[in-house]
C-alpha cells in the first residue's frame, strides 16, 4: 500500500523538476515528466521503477541547480 506520504514526495519531486529541471534534463527525462505528471494529476500511482527513476532524475537535478 502506498503512503500518503510517499505521494506527496512524488508531487513534491514532479513540482520541482517543473520548476528548476527544464534546461538540465533530455528530451527523454522532459518526456518522463510529462506522463508521470499527467498519472499523478489523475491520482494515479507510480509503479516502483517509475518512483525509482524520478527520485534518480530529481536528485541529479538537484546536485547540477544547488
């Protein structure tokens, strides 16, 4: 079972690559975060691969913005 609090650290993670992650990532991460975006404003859960590789996107971003 998914925590509610997990869902927020996906939403938190898809806001902030919104925000700060455009001129860093590929074209294939951008498309990433646009689908995972459109899953979560539809309440979908994120399959554990799909977690994985954006908790991996956000934290790269994080290290390259500061």
């Amino acid at each position: 079972m998914i925590s509610d609090e997990t869902r927020q650290k996906w939403d938190d993670a898809v806001g902030y690559l919104l925000e700060y992650g455009d001129l860093h990532m590929t074209e294939w991460e951008n498309e990433f975060l646009d689908s995972i975006s459109i899953w979560r404003a539809v309440g979908k859960d994120l399959t554990f691969k799909q977690s994985s590789m954006l908790m991996k996107i956000r934290h790269r971003i994080e290290e390259k913005v500061g």
